[in-house]
C-alpha cells in the first residue's frame, strides 16, 4: 500500500469521526442547559475551547453566544473542524480512494455530506437542531458499519481504525480537561447543580448508561474520570482508544516507536489516582496525555506517511 493511501485512509477516519463527536457535544450541551435553573448554563465558550479553535472563532466573531457557537462548530466553512467542513474533507479525501473503497460506503458518505451542506445552515435554532446533529450521527454510523462489514482486515483498514481511535481518545481528553475544570472550580452557589454537569460530560461521550451499568455508584467526579480515561471496556474511554491503536500498530510493519509512545502513555494512564486528580493537577495530567497523542501522531507520521513508499508487512 503507497503511503500516500494510508494516510489518506488515516485521516478520512478522523474527520469522520471529528463530525460524528461534535454532534454528540452539541447536543449534549443544548439538553443539559433544558435541566440547569434559567440563567444559569456552561457557557458556549466551553465549546470552542473543547475543539480547540479558540483563534479561528475570535477572529471570525465578536460575541459568544449560543448563535454564533453553534453556527462555527455546524456550518461555518471557516472553520476546519465545523461538520459541514469535516464531511467535506472527509469527502474529497474518498473521492482519491475509490479504488480501496466499498462503492456503498462513498455513496453513503456523499449522502452524508450532500445532507449537510444542504441542511446544516437552516438547522441552528433548537428546534430543529437536535433532529439534525442525530442525522449525522446516524449517516457517520451508517458509514463505519459499511467499512467494518465490507472492508477487508489489511492495512487500509488498519490505517482507517488508528485514525478514528486517536481522534476519539483527543476528543475525550478534550471533554474531560474543559468541562472538569470549570466543575473543580466551581463556586460555591453552583455546587447543589454539580451531579447535573458530570451527568453531561458523560452524555457528551454517549457515557451515561454505560457507567450507571458498570460502575453502580451516583455520578461523582473522580469515578467519572476514572471511567472516561481508565475504563477498558467502555469504547470511547481513553484507554479503549489506545488499546485499539495498539491492535492497529501491532499487524503493520515498523511499528516500534509508535507502540513505544503508547506504551509510555498507558502506563501514565495506569499509575493515575483518579481521586487525587479530582483534587489537583487534572489539567496537567490531561495535557500530558494530549502530548502523548501528539508524540503518537507524530510517530505514526514519520514511520509511514512522510514518503510516497510503499507499506507491507
């Protein structure tokens, strides 16, 4: 396989996966603002910080308010990570790989996309928000069902699941890092309404159920974080993440530092106190990990897609 294709494969999965998860936050965000007292909310700006475009939004806008948030992340064009604009990359990166691709799956895709551009700018208000963000939820799990029922277990798909689960293991960091922060540092007349605002990290991550079934305790901070980074089971915990990277890495070639630096951060992983966390140094660990995620990419870059080689095993 040209490294050229891999990489393409790599981050096809990612901006898929970018559009899928910024759906979920979204209205997550808007149903937990329905159960908060009048005036009293997150703030849209968490958002922004959460996908990381802080400068791009500044620029563009003067105000950060529900409107405006939610038209950037959905279907500004200007911003590279909105929806509309991760299906469109997400699009033109399968049209240069039909010949490794289901038809199905460019079909279900260019629907995805053409539903988006088309809908997205008229879907901003709540009303028709939520039916909206749950569309492309579907259409991106329609999409990964079609690969993971067609595709055959070569490299491509290979390159495929390492990018949906970096992707996936960033955006819980991100998650957990912004939204924790402004839960331990509180004050002290939002305190009563804190069980409500783990309970929308969790949603935020399709977590809720999951955790009520397996940790069987009231939603608490530390047994949350311990749950979205550590838990092995739940797949969009960090460390599900990872372990699935780990699968990916380990049937290519040259695959040493890659899984060295993944091993390096799991064990950071596994000598965490979740309990101490809750208390101090949370945004330290989480950057920690997102450097981690960094110096993976990085690996994963240098190893296989900075020349137009050929990768087998």
């Amino acid at each position: 396989m040209l490294s050229r294709v891999a990489e393409n494969l790599y981050w096809m999965a990612r901006y898929l996966e970018r559009s899928e998860n910024t759906a979920r936050l979204i209205n997550a965000h808007t149903n937990a603002l329905l159960d908060l007292p009048r005036g009293m909310e997150f703030g849209w700006n968490a958002l922004i910080d959460i996908m990381g475009c802080r400068e791009e939004f500044d620029s563009i806008f003067s105000v950060s308010d529900e409107r405006n948030v939610v038209k950037f992340l959905i279907a500004d064009e200007r911003n590279p990570s909105s929806i509309v604009s991760s299906l469109s990359s997400a699009r033109a990166i399968a049209r240069t790989l039909r010949e490794v691709l289901q038809r199905e799956l460019w079909e279900e895709l260019n629907a995805l996309y053409l539903y988006a551009k088309q809908e997205m700018p008229n879907s901003l208000g709540r009303r028709k928000r939520f039916e909206a963000m749950r569309q492309v939820i579907r259409g991106r799990q329609t999409v990964l069902g079609i690969t993971d029922g067609t595709m055959s277990r070569d490299e491509g798909f290979q390159f495929f699941r390492l990018g949906r689960y970096s992707e996936r293991s960033d955006m819980t960091s991100r998650i957990v890092d912004t939204h924790s922060a402004q839960l331990l540092g509180a004050q002290s007349d939002e305190l009563p309404f804190e069980n409500i605002r783990w309970i929308n990290i969790l949603r935020s991550l399709s977590a809720y159920q999951m955790y009520r079934q397996h940790v069987h305790v009231r939603v608490r901070g530390p047994e949350v974080l311990r749950f979205l980074i550590q838990d092995w089971q739940f797949p969009r915990s960090f460390t599900f993440g990872l372990h699935r990277c780990s699968e990916c890495l380990a049937v290519l070639p040259s695959h040493d530092m890659a899984l060295r630096v993944l091993g390096r951060l799991q064990r950071r992983i596994d000598e965490a106190d979740m309990y101490e966390l809750a208390s101090e140094g949370l945004h330290e660990f989480v950057d920690e990990l997102q450097l981690g995620l960094g110096e993976l990419h990085a690996a994963v870059s240098t190893t296989y897609f900075r020349q137009d080689k050929a990768i087998s095993a």
